[in-house]
C-alpha cells in the first residue's frame, strides 16, 4: 500500500476498471490519475520520490554512493536508514 501515497507528475490516464457501475455514456471515458496506483511503473519512483522528500525535512542526508541510505547525526550519535522496495532498516 506505501506505493498509493506517491504523487504523479507525469498525466496518466487509465480505462475504468471493468465492473465499474457506471452509466453507459462514461463506460468510454478515461481517468486522470493524480496518485499513483500499485502496478504503474511510476509508483515506486513516485512513492520513493515523496518519501526522500520527508526524509530531508527531517534532516536525514541522502548518501551519494548509495541513494537508498538516509544519514542523521544528532548529539554524537549516527541514524542510518536503509530503503529496500518500501521496507526499511
């Protein structure tokens, strides 16, 4: 479910879902998605992009070498946050 809370930037439109209830003179209509959907190849980079973003405003530093590696220093201590898929470590 992470991958429903990114924001697309690009337009992407969708047919409706088969079984959508709706009158006949939409069944030809498309939809503008505004958020990613599980499935789409933009989801992960969506999510990720979004999730990179929140991690900056809490002041983690994202590694050069590895950009799924989120660092924070705070009162001598070392944070490391590590992004595999949508799971962290």
């Amino acid at each position: 479910t992470a991958f429903l809370h990114g924001d697309l930037t690009e337009e992407i439109y969708m047919d409706l879902p088969p079984g959508c209830n709706a009158p006949d003179k939409y069944k030809r209509k498309v939809c503008r998605l505004k958020k990613s959907l599980y499935g789409l190849k933009q989801s992960p980079r969506a999510w990720f992009g979004r999730f990179t973003k929140s991690m900056r405003a809490f002041g983690y530093i994202q590694s050069n070498s590895d950009h799924t590696l989120f660092l924070k220093r705070q009162n001598g201590k070392l944070t490391a946050l590590i992004v595999y898929v949508d799971d962290m470590l």
